[in-house]
C-alpha cells in the first residue's frame, strides 16, 4: 500500500481530468503523476529522510505530498505561523529534509544544518518539471506517508504518525474511487498542517474532484472562490463557518454551485449551523467527527439525516443535530469508563475507536492503541440507542467541581441559547473550597449587552446549580487558534491570574 | 494463499491487479481469468484467460464474494474475471458516503 496507489488509478482512468486549480487550467491528474515522479527522483537523490513544507496551499503541496510518497520518506507539513524558535526547533527535528517553504520560514530556518531549504517558485520550476519514471515506490504499508504535529492546545507538539495503510484504508473505506462528477470542486481552506487539509487531497483525487485551493482563509476570499471556480463541495472549521455566514448576511446573495458544506474540526454552536440553514437553504450539510490520529473523518452526520433532526417533533430525533451522527462503516466505536470497561448505552465515557485507519501513535512515544486494535480518543461523548454519536469534548476539559464531573460543553450549549450570547466557553479554575469552580467567558451578540446576574439565573433554570458560573466574564473575542481549536488553556491561566 | 487487508495481488494471464480490502482467515482460492492470482513481485504472465471467466475487472470496483467475508478493490483493470474456488466474486453495490474532508 502506498498513496501513489490512489494518484495511479486516477492518472490511469481518469488522467485529463482537473485535479488540482481552476477547470481547464490547472493540472490534470495525468500531470500531477508526472510531477510527483519527478519530485520523487530529486527527493531520493538529495538523500534526505523527511520532506517538509512550510507555505499555504498550492499545487506545490499535493507535488511534494505524493512525491514523498514515492520517493520513500515522510510527508511533514509544519505550520507556517509558528514563532522562529519554534519553527527551528521543528525544522531541527525533522532535520535531513527538504523543506518546500516561503520567504519568511527561508529566512527563519535557511542556516539549520541538514535543512535544504527551498522556496516554492524553485521547488515548482527545478524540482517539480519533467516527467516521471517507471512506478517503482516502495508498497510496504508500514512505512510512514505523513507526520502530522498536532496542535499544541495543550502542551508541547508531538508528531502524530500516519502510515500508508492507514491513509490508504481510509480513503478506500469511505471514498468511492472517481465518484464524483466532472463538474465537482472541492475548496480546501484548513491549512496543509491539519489533518483535514491531507485528507482533503487524497479524498479529492481518488473520487475525481477538482481541489481549488484557498490560501490564507478569509470569508470574502471564500465566497468569492465558491462563486467564481463554481465550487460545489467545503469542508470548514466552526469559526470558519461563523465568520462566512456573518459575511453572507452582510452582502446577500447565495451560494447556487455549494451542493455540500462539511464541517467539523471542533464543536459547531447549534446557533451558527442554524444561521448557516438559512443562508445556504440548499446546500446538503455533513459533520464529521475525527482526529489527526485517527487519518481523519471517523464519524458522520450526513444531509438527509440533519434534514431529519431539523424535521422532527421528536426531541430524541432533534438532539441529533447536536451529534457527530453514525461511525463509518470501517470503524468500531465504544465508549468506556476510566477503567477501560464499556458503559451503557446514553451514558457517557470516553470515546475508544477501533479501525484500519486508526494510528493512535506518535514519534518516538509508546502507541495508545490496545493490544486488540482499540485507541482511546480522550475525547468524550457517549452513544445513543441507534448508534448516534455525541462529542462533549477533550477529557482534560472536564470540570471536576466538588466531586462532580462537569462538562463544559454542555454549560456552552446553555450560554449560546441566550439571545445577548454569541460565543461562550466554560473552564475550571481552581477554588480552595471546590476544587475547581465553573467559570465562563461570554461574546454579546451584535448589538446586545450581556447582563451577567441574569445570564447566571438563565443557567440556573436551565441546569443544576452546581453548573451554573460562579464567574462571568464578557470579552470582545475569544483565544482560538487558526485552525478553529478553542485555546482552553490560556483562558484558566488568564481566569485564574485575574481572581 | 493466506490474505490480509492491503495484501496486493496480480493476474497471471491478464492486467489485472487487486488490492485486498477484507479477507477471511485461512487459505484464499482466489483467480482471475481462471488462473491463481499471486503476490506482483512473484507473477509471471503465463498462459490465456480461460473461456467463462473472460468478463473482465473495472478500475475502482470492488467485488465480494457471497457473505462479503472476502473484498477486493481493483487498481488496475484487466480481461478476465474474479472467482474465489468455483464461484465467481460480484460487483459491490457502492453505498456512497458524504464527502467529509
């Protein structure tokens, strides 16, 4: 097994197809082929032992991705808004590499020894023309196709590792091969460095969309690239989403190529998706649920199945809205308790995913994953009777008050239902007397004061008391990282400084 | 031949080259136009597609046999057909999913 496998069959059936830029005047997968074998023969005589990138999405990416790929050596995109130490710091470590980067990560990681660094109009022009060589990549599925660092929110990044099979087994477990039209397009606008971003390439190429790619993400930007390259098919991050619908409303007019919106990546508040309904009235909505260490999408809510919950009188049907919907059929989810032992159906645990695509590893750590194939998530949620799929969020998050096991997910909900909140998030901080005490931090919506004794009396009505903030805070914005992760931590130091 | 998932198989009197998707435990019987299949390092073209087993594969279909135990997705098509012992394997139905990344 090898990625190349995927660009093969689609070069091989599909070839003049557009892959990757606009239709007509962007590469054909017949091209990409040809690039990816000549970047690989550079690749293997440069002698190196990682390709890495440091730059936004171009057609620079999916060249170095799959010729990587061929040539034998790990595919490590880093993120290009790192601080210098940190960048170097990476850089070091995956040191030998060639690392396909912009001016400024030149600048920043240029002198490291064993780093060859090369900006992309040189990678594009010397490394990436020509043709390439008979297929001969390296097909043990063991070997390593991407190194992805995780984001941090919690710690030093560590390198989740991503094998051949694991990849390959997704794509072929969830993907039907060239399923999609001629006229499909896909905008990729997650970064290189998340997960999403290198699913979205293989996913794209082995069903036949077209990738149109967007740079640095901006909700103009996006609108306008859905309008202008007729795309029909976006996957997006919460506050991407957020910021798109917000734009939307703004400047009227729809979206009548979107056929299919995909978000996920962290939790979506109901009232964003609920907006979001009303501004693309025709679009086909999917949430997907899944993590870096899990190659990607293990869970799915698809389009007829919010249309359903949105329907419904039933509250058990409504509530699925709010779920991550059904595991793919490749996959085995079970939610445990913390002694590893499987819970009953609606009680919450901990999410363990069991699967072909599941890695659960990381460089040079010892694997999470079970003997028998189980990785637990440290994400939890819990199951209903007909196998929906609810996410309450990192375990580390949870507020233990007092004893109690507190979810700051749902506190969240309960925020966002009030009409002055826009954004909401809940944390503990420590509290000599509870252990942790529930704080919250709140964003008014456009045009509304937040009144903080009635925001806490509307928790109280809604909740038990001991969920209710001790504290509230109205800020103008909350900490997310750009790729839509909610920066927890920073807001118990900050909250816990400022008592 | 024992199988597992992502072991690679070629034809031996055509172009056809399989991906093993799922496979049962134990030893696998399976042919194409025919003939036994084999791991591509080791298959040498030897011989013709045999009558009767002469439909061919299609680049990106997936065939099964009758309880879905055995799964193949085909990389590369070719002439002949796919039989596990005596009984050919089917197409799968595809069950598309939505597109999630």
């Amino acid at each position: 097994m090898n990625l190349m496998m995927l660009l093969e069959m689609a070069s091989s059936g599909f070839g003049d197809r557009t892959a990757v830029g606009s239709q007509g005047r962007g590469l054909t997968y017949e091209q990409l082929f040809q690039r990816a074998g000549a970047t690989a023969m550079r690749f293997r005589e440069a002698g190196i032992d990682r390709v890495s990138m440091v730059d936004v999405s171009s057609e620079a990416l999916p060249i170095a991705l799959f010729g990587s790929a061929w040539a034998g050596v790990p595919f490590v995109p880093l993120n290009y808004r790192l601080t210098r130490p940190e960048l170097r710091h990476l850089a070091a470590e995956v040191a030998p590499s060639v690392t396909v980067c912009n001016d400024d990560a030149l600048a920043a990681i240029g002198d490291l020894d064993g780093v060859r660094a090369v900006v992309r109009p040189d990678f594009l022009a010397q490394w990436a023309e020509g043709s390439a060589p008979d297929s001969d990549w390296n097909v043990d599925p063991e070997e390593i196709a991407i190194l992805l660092y995780t984001s941090g929110t919690t710690g030093t990044p560590k390198a989740a590792v991503l094998r051949h099979r694991h990849l390959v087994s997704y794509i072929i477990g969830s993907v039907e091969f060239m399923g999609a039209a001629e006229d499909e397009a896909t905008l990729v606008s997650v970064p290189p460095y998340h997960v999403a971003g290198m699913a979205a390439i293989l996913s794209s190429v082995y069903a036949g969309r077209r990738i149109v790619q967007l740079p640095n993400f901006d909700p103009a930007d996006w609108v306008n690239l859905v309008r202008t390259e007729g795309v029909t098919h976006a996957m997006v991050v919460p506050t991407m989403l957020a910021r798109i619908v917000d734009h939307m409303e703004d400047i009227g007019g729809g979206l009548p190529t979107l056929r299919a919106l995909s978000y996920g990546g962290g939790k979506m508040p109901a009232p964003v998706i609920a907006r979001a309904l009303d501004v693309l009235p025709w679009a086909n909505f999917v949430n997907a649920y899944g993590l870096t260490e899990t190659s990607s999408t293990v869970a799915v809510l698809g389009p007829e199945e919010h249309r359903e919950a949105h329907r419904s009188d039933d509250p058990a049907v409504r509530a699925r809205l709010g779920s991550a919907g059904r595991p793919l059929p490749a996959i085995e989810v079970d939610i445990r308790d913390e002694e590893g032992n499987p819970v009953a159906t609606g009680t919450s645990g901990e999410i363990w995913v069991r699967g072909e695509q599941v890695s659960g590893e990381y460089l040079g750590r010892n694997s999470r994953v079970t003997p028998d194939g189980w990785f637990p998530t440290n994400d939890g949620g819990s199951l209903d009777g007909d196998g929906y799929l609810y996410v309450e969020g990192r375990i580390d998050d949870i507020i233990v008050r007092g004893g109690e096991n507190i979810s700051p997910g749902e506190i969240e909900d309960v925020l966002l239902s009030h009409p002055s909140v826009a954004d909401a998030a809940a944390v503990g901080i420590p509290d000599e007397q509870w252990g942790e005490a529930v704080a919250a931090v709140v964003v008014a919506a456009k045009g509304q004061v937040v009144d903080i004794a009635e925001l806490q009396e509307f928790v109280k009505s809604q909740m038990r008391s001991s969920r209710t903030p001790d504290r509230i805070e109205v800020r103008d914005e909350l900490p997310y990282n750009e790729t839509g992760k909610l920066l927890r931590r920073i807001l118990r130091e900050e909250l816990a400084e400022s008592r | 031949m024992d199988l597992k998932p992502g072991s690679r198989l070629k034809s031996s009197v055509c172009d056809t080259e399989l991906i093993v998707v799922k496979a049962p435990s134990g030893d696998v019987d399976i042919t194409c136009g025919g003939a036994p299949m084999a791991d591509p390092a080791d298959a040498e073209r030897n011989g013709e597609v045999a009558a009767g087993a002469a439909e061919g594969t299609a680049l990106g279909k997936r065939y099964v046999n009758e309880d879905e135990s055995l799964e193949v997705l085909c990389t590369k098509p070719g002439d002949g057909s796919l039989a596990l012992g005596d009984t050919a394997l089917s197409l799968k139905e595809a069950k598309p999913l939505p597109a999630s990344d």
